[in-house]
C-alpha cells in the first residue's frame, strides 16, 4: 500500500511538472519586416519599430508569397508575419510568412 501511494505521488508530481510547462508557454504573435537573419535567428521589426527576435527551428512551417519554403529563403526586407510560443522572452517560430510584395 505504502509504494502505491509513492508511486502515485511520484506520477502526480511528473505529470503536474509537464501541465505547468505547458502552461507556461503562450501563443504570441507579430508582423513586419525582416531586419536581421543570423543562422536559425530572425529579427522582425514592426510598424511600431519594436524588434522582436525569433528562433526558427525544424519544425517551423515557413511560407513565401503563399508557397512552402526553406528557412534560408527568409532574407532582410521581407514582410512578414509570425506565430511563434513565447516562454519568458524567447520566441520560437511555428509559422511565418513572408511575402516580397508590396502590400
């Protein structure tokens, strides 16, 4: 009886640790113009003038004039926008989009 009651302790506290992760991270949005690519990261400036700097990773879903495409294909002057999970201050990238066309 005693390790039933570890042992449930024990999943309980692993899956409390995995729900308060999850809840850490939110969904976090933005818009504007590529000023900066440096490797996997992306600097966005926006209309505001705020910079916010993405983490591009594998998983990211990116997209250029409506066609899928490759991180590289990212380059400096693009528009684009941008779902990204924001833990803390690091945002990392789930979809972009960018296009060179004037809007």
């Amino acid at each position: 009886m005693f390790r039933f009651a570890i042992s449930m302790a024990v999943a309980l506290a692993v899956i409390g640790s995995f729900t308060s992760r999850a809840a850490q991270a939110q969904e976090a949005k933005c818009e504007g113009t590529i000023s900066k690519v440096e490797g996997e990261k992306v600097t966005v400036r926006t209309t505001t003038n705020e910079e916010h700097q993405l983490t591009v990773v594998p998983s990211t879903k990116v997209m250029l004039d409506g066609k899928a495409a490759k991180p590289s294909d990212l380059k400096p002057g693009l528009k684009v926008k941008c779902t990204a999970n924001k833990e803390g201050d690091k945002l990392t990238c789930n979809m972009i989009e960018a296009t060179t066309r004037p809007n």
